[in-house]
C-alpha cells in the first residue's frame, strides 16, 4: 500500500468517521481520505491497495484501519479482514471468515464484523470474540452503531420477528454463555425487513426505515417509545442513508429516488413540529380514525440530486448543521436550508467531485 497513487474511477465504498469530519471513499485499486470541510487536493491522501477496497472503517484520528478486499486480489477476498497500521504503513493483522463480510465497525476497544447470517464482536487487544450472534438474512449488513467513541450501543436486525431490531450494550459484562447481560431492549419497529437504521450522536434514539421505505420512524433507546412518525414518501423506495443532527432537531434521508429529505424533529422539546402533515390530517383528529399516511409527518425541506450525478449515497449533518451529500458517482454536495421555512432547496453551497469519473 502507498500514498498518492491514481485510482479507478469506480466508488466501491463511502464510509465517515464518527464525528463525520472525515470521509473514506474505497476503489478499485485503493481508497482516498477526506477532510469533509476541505476537499482542495492537498488535502487528499491516497492509498494504493491491490485487489480494491470493498469496506473502510476507522477512528477518528485514522492511526489503524479495518479493510475487506474486493475479491479481486487472492491475497485480500472479500471475506478476509485487514487491520492496516497506518503509522507503520502496514498490515497489522488479519482474520478469515467463512463468507463474505458485509459490514465493519472500529472502536478503540472494540471492533464489529458484520456477515449475511450473523455478526462477531471483537476485543481489539486480544482479538477475543466477545459476542457472536446469528441473524436472519442480511445481506445488505444492515447495523447501526454508536458515534460516541467510549460507547458500544450496537443496533441490529432480529433473528426472529421481521422488522424487530434487537439494541445490545458491549460496554456491559456478560456473565453467561448467551451474552443476554448485554442486551438492552429489542424494538418492533416494522411489519416488514428492515432497510436502513441509525443510532443518534448520543445513543438516546434510534431511526427505522423498512424496506418500503416510505416511512422512517423515531423510537427512545431507554423505554422503546415511539416518539415520532416521519413520511419520506407515499411510493416505495430504498432509503440508502439516515443521519440525525448532534443537537436532536433534524433529522435527513437519502433514498433511490434521488431526494434527500430533512425532516424536523420534536423528540428532545415539546414544541410543535414544523414538519408539514397531509391536507387530511384533520379527519384523524375529528373521526378518530388511526391511519398511518394520515399521521406521519411529511418532510421540512428536501433537494433533488441532479440527474446525472444521482446514485447511491450517504448523508450526515455537519457542525454548523448544513447537511453533506455524498454520492457514489463520486459528487460532494452542501446543503443550507432555512431551519424556520424549510422548504425545497434549488441552490447548494458546495458542489464538488471528489472522485473524477
């Protein structure tokens, strides 16, 4: 592996750090690493892999990496885990798995394999397993994990009941062979497969999105109560990516349909939301009838992917609360919206290609 080598166009991965500051984009030959809030070249660094990138996790600071292969190389398939010392610039360790990883996670005192039908949850020290768990089909490796780094909340699919997703705890102890002591809460948040869920900056709550994706909802880690329903839609869709703000107000979405939707949100305050409901609402309240696409709350202000550069992508709010677009087309998009009118969004601060295709 070397820095500053030229890659393939082809986005293979996008991953953030925790505090979504900087952004790794795996290819066909390597990966780049991004400063979020300077995309100028200099501040690129390139790394050569051979064989591509599939899947990058890393801390903060990015001293250690976890990597998976693209399959391409025999020395790197896509079921083998590197752990990459970039101090040292060099393979630190790697470990096999019996098919092909899906998902990762890096925490300094914990790292999480995700694959199709089960996950393991490591001690970085020792490489000690310290859950291993089996899961229903997974194969999109559909988690959620904490931002905060001296947290271990982990969020994951049941094994069971559709649509329920089961909420552990890796900083607590287990003292039995089930690891039950680390299970906090499981939530049933759909009727069918869940698609895309995310864990807020302080682990208080937790998003869901199934795979019909016209629905996202809010649930309180604590007690598993529904706080709040929003609609990014009445047709189907793939919701790729969910993000909260660090304050709790806003919520955003990206989805196959190209519309990145910014919701507003009133689960921290009491204050009426800003969020615009359907014109029929009123019937819910007046006949009392319960009917979900009455009740949800439509989106506060959303922006259109241009045509040409829509494809899948991963969203995050950043510090001053604009909301960063990234496509696997290889576009960086900013965002400001009026946080009192919300509304459709037609200009964008920031239009950058961080990968030429």
């Amino acid at each position: 592996m070397s820095e500053n080598e030229e890659h393939s166009k082809k986005i293979l991965c996008l991953s953030l750090n925790q505090d979504n500051s900087f952004l790794a984009a795996g290819t066909e030959t390597g990966f780049n690493m991004y400063n979020t809030s300077n995309f100028e070249s200099e501040n690129i660094k390139k790394f050569k892999f051979e064989g591509g990138v599939s899947q990058i996790s890393m801390i903060n600071q990015f001293c250690v990496f976890l990597l998976v292969g693209n399959n391409s190389n025999k020395n790197f398939p896509d079921n083998k885990l590197i752990i990459w010392n970039n101090d040292k610039k060099e393979i630190f360790a790697s470990l096999n798995f019996s098919s092909k990883i899906l998902g990762i996670y890096l925490k300094p005192k914990n790292f999480y394999v995700i694959l199709k039908n089960k996950f393991y949850v490591y001690k970085f020290e020792k490489f000690e397993i310290i859950d291993e768990v089996k899961t229903y089909d997974n194969p999109n490796g559909i988690y959620a994990i904490s931002k905060d780094l001296n947290s271990n909340i982990f969020c994951y699919p049941e094994n069971e009941n559709v649509g329920t997703i089961t909420i552990k705890d890796y900083n607590k102890i287990s003292y039995d062979n089930n690891n039950n002591n680390f299970l906090i809460k499981k939530i049933n948040a759909h009727k069918s497969k869940i698609a895309c869920i995310c864990l807020s900056f302080l682990d208080d709550f937790l998003a869901t999105a199934s795979e019909k994706g016209t629905i996202i909802r809010i649930f309180r880690i604590k007690d598993g109560l529904l706080l709040q329903e929003l609609r990014r839609g009445s047709e189907h869709a793939l919701i790729y990516s969910i993000a909260f703000n660090k304050e709790n107000t806003f919520l955003c979405c990206s989805s196959d349909k190209g519309t990145i939707h910014i919701f507003n949100l009133k689960i921290e305050i009491q204050n009426e939301t800003k969020n615009q409901k359907s014109v029929f609402s009123y019937v819910t309240n007046f006949f009392g009838v319960n009917n979900q696409y009455l009740n949800s709350e439509w989106s506060f202000a959303k922006f259109k992917i241009p045509f040409d550069d829509m494809s899948k992508s991963i969203v995050c709010f950043n510090k001053n609360n604009l909301v960063n677009i990234f496509t696997y087309k290889g576009k960086f998009f900013e965002l400001k919206f009026d946080i009192e009118k919300g509304g459709e969004i037609k200009n964008v601060d920031s239009e950058i290609p961080f990968i030429k295709m």
